[in-house]
C-alpha cells in the first residue's frame, strides 16, 4: 500500500463509536517544512480529517452531511479502542 503524508491521503477513521468511516485527511500534523513522506520515530503523527457521517439524521439535499475530526492519533497512539485513524490495511 502506498502511504503518502500528502493532503487527500485516504485513512480509515475509527469514530468514538467504534463506526469505521472511509477518511480524506485535510492536514497532517507534522513540522510545516518536512517532506512528505516524513514519519518520526515515534510513528505515524496525528491528523485533521474529512468523512461521510453514518448519523442518518444527519441529511440535507445533498445527501449524507460531511462531518470533520481534529488532531486525530494514528491507532499505535491511541489506548481506547475508538477515536483514531489507520491505513486502509491495518483494519
């Protein structure tokens, strides 16, 4: 799997509900002059991202609402089982 540090990277996001949601990732949390492909010796850094919410009441006319999470750890970081993003093959 290609894993890419960029803006548009596709991640997994595990909500606080345990719901796992296909995830567009608006910013990575990472020193503004690294390369893109950095990862820090303590593993994958935290990140904003973009996801389609599951919450049916949550609809307007253009289907489906856009809900958003912020500073969101990687699953390694993370000890409660929810609330963390992942790479597409660590589900």
């Amino acid at each position: 799997m290609d894993r890419k540090y960029d803006h548009n990277s596709q991640v997994v996001y595990v909500d606080p509900r345990g719901e796992h949601h296909a995830a567009l990732v608006s910013r990575w949390w990472i020193h503004p002059t690294e390369v893109p492909t950095y990862k820090s010796e303590a593993g994958d850094p935290g990140c904003n991202l973009l996801y389609v919410t599951s919450d049916s009441t949550k609809n307007d006319q253009y289907g489906s609402q856009l809900e958003r999470s912020t500073s969101v750890v990687h699953k390694s970081h993370q000890s409660a089982p929810a609330n963390y993003w992942c790479w597409p093959d660590e589900v």
